[in-house]
C-alpha cells in the first residue's frame, strides 16, 4: 500500500519548502490535511503529484504549492478571519482553516459546494462555513476579514472584496487584462481609506466569473484586448531582425549556430506532426550540429522499440530477426515519410566513415506508446542473458496480456476496480533489471541500456494507460516526464561530453510555463530542460501561416493532405505573416525591443496528427508568450505536407533497413 503520510511530508519538503515558502505553520497545515480526501478516489494514488488534478465539474484542485504560496502570501495569524473566493474541491479552505481562526469560502457551482461541505464534515472541520454565490462580491455579511484568498483571476482587483478588507488585512488576487494571464497582487489595507499593492510573480488562473468579475469564463472583449492584438508595427520590427531563409539546403546557419553556443541540448520542434519543411529545416540544422558541433545524438517523439531499429541500421549494428516493420502503429507517416528516410540515410552514411562504433551517431525514441513491443524486447534480451529472470519476467507481465490489442482498456479496467493493476509486477521487474544493471552491462552495455529503457517503458505505460482516465494533465505529465527522463538517461549513458539534438512538438519542447499549459499544471520536456540545463537547453520553435499538412480528422483514422486554414488575427502567426517574408530565423533574446513587442500573450496553433479546420479555434489554438518560450523560431509562411512513404518503402535495401514492409 501507498503510505501518503509519507508522499505528503516529501511533498512539503520538496514542492513547497524548497521553493521558498518559510511560514511554519503553513508548511504545518499543509502536512496535516490529507489532499486525496479532497479528490475522487480513484485519483488517490497521485494525491501529492506537483500539479493540478481533474475534480468535479470539470474543475481541478489547485497543485499543492500554489495552494501554500497564496496562503502564505497573506501572512496568516491563529486569530484571523479569512474569506476565500473558490471553494473548489475544498482543499485549499481546509488547509487554510488550520492556521486561522474560521474561514468563510464561497463557490459558483452548486455541485461542488455539496461535496466540499460533505468534505469538511467527514475530516472534522467545524470551523469552515461554505456559500453558494457570486465570488466576486464576496461574502459582506461576515465582513471584515484579516485575509482573502482569491483562486481566480479577475480583470481587476473588485471593490467588494477591497471593501470588505479589515484595516490592517492582506487580500492576495490574480489580476490582469486577459482572463488566461495576470499577475498575482497582494493588497493590503493600511488605512480606511489607503490600500498598498505589491506584485508577488506572473501567474495563469481560472477567470473570476461575476458581476466584478469575467462576463464569461475564457471570453475576451475587443476592449479587453485593446493594445493586445499583432499589429503591422510589430511585423515590421520582426522583418528588420529576422535572418531571411531563400531555401533551406543554402541559407547559411552560421548565425544560429552561434547562438546555440555551446548548449548540450537543442530542442527542434515543429507545428505540426505533418508538414515537410518543418521535417527537412531539422535535418539540416541536425546535420550541422553533428558535423560542425560533435553532437552525438538525434532523441525524437518516437517509440523506443521502433527508433531501436533505425538506431542498429544507421550505426551499422547487427540486424536482428523482427516481427513488424517499424513505425507500423497509427500516426505511420509521422516518422515513416521522405524527409526522415533521407536523414536516415545521410547518419548511416556519416556513421560508416567512423571506425569506433562508440563515436558514431545514434537515433533514439523517447515516447511510451509501446507496451507490449518493449514487453517483447525485454523477454528476448532475458532469454539471452538470465534464462530465469526472463521465466519471472513472464510471469510478470503475463498481467498485462489481456490487453496487448488496446492497452487504453486496461486502463479503463483498472480504473474501474474489475481488475487488478499490474503496478507492483512491472515496478519489481524493472527494480530487479536495475539491481542487476553492473552484471547485465558488462556483457554488452548497447543492449542493456535497450533492455532496462524498454523495462523503464513498461513500468511507466503501465501507469500512463491508468493515468489517462484521470485527466489530460495526470497523462501529459507522466509522459512528458518519461521522455525527459530518458533523454537523461541517454546522456548519462554516452558520458559527460555527450550532446542530443531532440525533435518534438512545439508543444513538447518550447517552455510549457510560458504558455497556458501552466495554468493547467502541465510541464513537458522544454520546461523540465529549462530547469535543469538552464542555458545550456536552447529551444527551438517553428510556424507556418497556410499550407497543406498530412493529418488525420480523427485518432486512428487514415492520413489526408489537407488544407491549413490561414492563421487567426489575433495570434502570433498572423503576426509573423504580416512581415511578409516567405521564411526567416529570428533570435528572440537578442534585441530588447524586440523582446517587448512579443511578450503579450497572443495565440498560438498547434497541429498534432490531427486537425479539425472546421473548430481550429478551439482545437488548435492556445495562449503563449514566444519569446519566453522559445530561444529562436523559425518560420515558413507557405508550407507543404510531408511525403509519406508507401508500401514499396525499402525494396533492395539491405535486411537491417527500418522501413521495409
């Protein structure tokens, strides 16, 4: 069993404590509340996550740090009455009830009012009282308070709740013009009629809905967004900076890198999972890099197993008897197009000049889709080396058979309390690959490192199939978290001078807390680079204004080239169309006036394998800030879909070939 006294004491210690938040009796309170009371059941297991979870009427509990920082904030005393705006799951008034005196919340959705008032009488606390109302006018009839703690971002700081602020008390508030960022504001009221504000960092919350508040959650106004939106000024500034491209194989990328420095990682993205210059301007920037920097690795969104056999083929390793070809599973043209198959080709031809198969590029996959294939590759490496851990390996995952046509059932199953989950076998057996890691290696260290990967993906697949019935930012996480730990372990494994080119998604490796995934309490790769590399982790983001893309309208569904609608007025694409020029670099920490002229949030698209013109608003596009979350974009205004590779893909090529049907 899962001891969550012991995940809530490593909670506060290393969420909230390490990053800075010194009131004892917070951190205190924050180890007495037990979160997962305060969640649906089934979400227990991931109670002391570092992110928000999905609660009730699709809202979600606030991640654990944010809920202390905002109750510190307002510097609470055992003698305090405090008001807090957003009830939500309850959490955050429980923990807040601990260090004052009686709490007063008050929450919009009739739903969540019940459950929380249910809450608090279950765990004991008598000193919470709950309304169903209108946040933004408060709760005047038990005025005033020595704190308010606002869970919701308003357009500005309402005159109710000032009102309503004991001379002497502190008030903490996200406030902004664009209900998706603001700044968090602590008010304090120094005198009837003389209140302070101090700005405390930049945050992204729920809009605050009511009469002082949002009209409608998510909607901005024309007047909102009066200054806000891409103008032809901004263009024109973007023109004057940008390095021009004529065409990719002769622009000279001296320039970029420059800039890359001396970084140990280059994240390439890309804004779609379809479009040929995305595919073909990465190759080339990763063919210089190789070249002229020694970087010593190509780490993609792939699955392990299937960029395992790209990676013997372009190392010239062994071949190896396989079942399907590679890339086999849905989106096929996603790594089975031209574009890879020639930058496959030129690392094997590269490779070949080089006589130390340690020194030769390698192509790994990051991502976790294949369960059962790593299940595979597992029991095979065991066959070879330790008969009778591959027997005990077996018997392990022999749990997750049921499922091999659809893991996501699993999931759903395990989910449901029919069926066991297969958690404890899939941890032991990797536990028990790694104990053994210095005795497997030193047979032939390549393979263990396959191994104990495809070992690490079955352990993590398992959890992220549960994962994803609980909610898109549990699932998102865990997988992003996976790659990022893999591409660790890449480097470790080739040592302190190795260096990795990784191509992802935009949204994968431009920094998620620049955008409004962070509001979500999403992180991804670029991010969690970002933090632990710091300069050294240059980020790289791309887009395009029209076009055709390959994509499929829905998940599992067969490939189309289809039109890409022209951007939206009010996003940085439309932006970067106005400066008129049909491809560019442009820096985005060079020059400060540059800086400023991007920095207010605007949309941005996102295509994944799949689109939906008809709802691309909704479907695609989001909030970002481009310069805080990329070091470099690079753009082409018209673009076209990636060639993808048909059915006589490898005829004459040798038995190790990838792609071969």
């Amino acid at each position: 069993m899962t001891d969550l006294g012991a995940l809530r004491e490593s909670m506060v210690r290393h969420q909230i404590a390490a990053r800075g938040v010194t009131d004892a009796r917070v951190l205190d309170a924050m180890r007495l509340v037990p979160r997962e009371a305060f969640m649906p059941a089934e979400l227990e297991e991931f109670a002391y996550e570092d992110t928000p979870l999905p609660i009730e009427e699709g809202q979600t509990i606030s991640q654990p740090y944010i809920v202390a920082l905002m109750i510190a904030a307002v510097a609470p005393r055992p003698g305090d009455r405090a008001l807090e705006i957003g009830t939500g799951s309850g959490y955050a008034a429980a923990v807040l009830s601990r260090v004052v005196d009686h709490v007063y919340t008050v929450e919009r959705h009739a739903a969540l009012v019940e459950l929380a008032c249910r809450r608090f009488q279950a765990q004991g606390y008598r000193n919470i009282d709950v309304l169903h109302g209108d946040g933004s006018l408060g709760w005047p009839e038990h005025a005033p308070y020595d704190a308010i703690v606002v869970t919701a971002g308003g357009p500005h700081v309402p005159r109710q709740l000032r009102d309503q602020l004991a001379v002497g008390g502190r008030m903490v508030i996200p406030v902004g013009t664009d209900p998706r960022e603001q700044r968090l504001v602590r008010v304090s009221r120094v005198a009837r009629d003389r209140f302070d504000e101090e700005e405390l960092a930049a945050v992204r919350f729920v809009p605050l809905v009511g009469a002082e508040g949002w009209r409608e959650p998510g909607i901005l106004t024309g007047a909102d967004r009066a200054g806000g939106g891409p103008g032809r000024a901004t263009a024109a500034l973007i023109r004057e900076v940008a390095e021009p491209i004529a065409d990719i194989e002769g622009v000279d990328l001296d320039p970029l890198l420059d800039r890359i420095g001396a970084s140990r990682l280059v994240l390439l993205g890309e804004a779609s999972h379809g479009t040929s210059e995305f595919y073909r301007m990465r190759a080339r920037i990763t063919r210089e890099l190789v070249d002229r920097r020694g970087f010593s690795m190509v780490a993609v969104e792939a699955d392990w197993p299937d960029a395992a056999r790209v990676n013997r083929y372009v190392r010239h390793g062994p071949g190896r008897p396989e079942g399907n070809p590679a890339f086999e599973r849905f989106p096929t043209w996603m790594w089975r197009n031209a574009e890879v198959h020639e930058l496959v080709e030129w690392l094997r031809w590269r490779n070949g000049a080089v006589r130390d198969p340690a020194r030769r590029v390698g192509f790994y996959g990051l991502d976790l889709y294949s369960l059962f294939t790593s299940i595979a590759a597992v029991l095979r490496y065991l066959d070879d080396v330790d008969p009778d851990a591959a027997a005990l390996a077996r018997r392990r995952y022999a749990c997750l058979t049921p499922w091999e046509r659809d893991p996501a059932v699993y999931g759903r199953a395990a989910l449901s309390g029919r069926y066991r989950t297969c958690e404890e076998p899939v941890t032991h057996m990797l536990r028990d690959m790694m104990a053994r890691r210095l005795d497997y290696a030193a047979r032939d260290g390549e393979r263990f490192l396959d191994a104990a990967q495809n070992a690490r993906l079955v352990a993590d697949a398992e959890r992220y199939y549960r994962a994803m019935y609980y909610g898109h930012v549990a699932s998102w996480n865990l997988r992003d978290r996976h790659m990022f730990e893999t591409l660790e372990a890449l480097l470790a494994f080739h040592g302190p001078d190795a260096r990795a080119v990784v191509w992802a998604h935009n949204s994968h490796v431009g920094n998620a807390g620049a955008t409004e995934m962070g509001t979500r309490g999403e992180f991804n790769i670029g991010q969690l680079c970002r933090e632990r590399y710091g300069s050294h982790a240059f980020l790289v983001g791309f887009g395009t204004d029209r076009g055709t893309v390959a994509a499929a309208r829905d998940w599992g569904g067969p490939m189309q080239v289809m039109d890409v609608r022209p951007s939206h007025p009010e996003s940085y694409e439309r932006l970067f169309h106005q400066a008129a020029m049909p491809a560019l670099l442009l820096p985005l920490h060079g020059r400060a006036e540059l800086r400023e002229e991007l920095a207010p949030p605007r949309l941005e698209r996102a295509i994944g394998v799949v689109y939906r013109p008809d709802t691309e608003l909704q479907s695609h596009y989001f909030q970002a800030v481009l310069p805080a979350q990329f070091d470099e974009y690079l753009w082409f205004d018209r673009t076209s879909a990636v060639r993808a590779l048909g059915a006589d893909a490898g005829q004459g090529m040798p038995d190790t070939y990838p792609f071969g049907l």
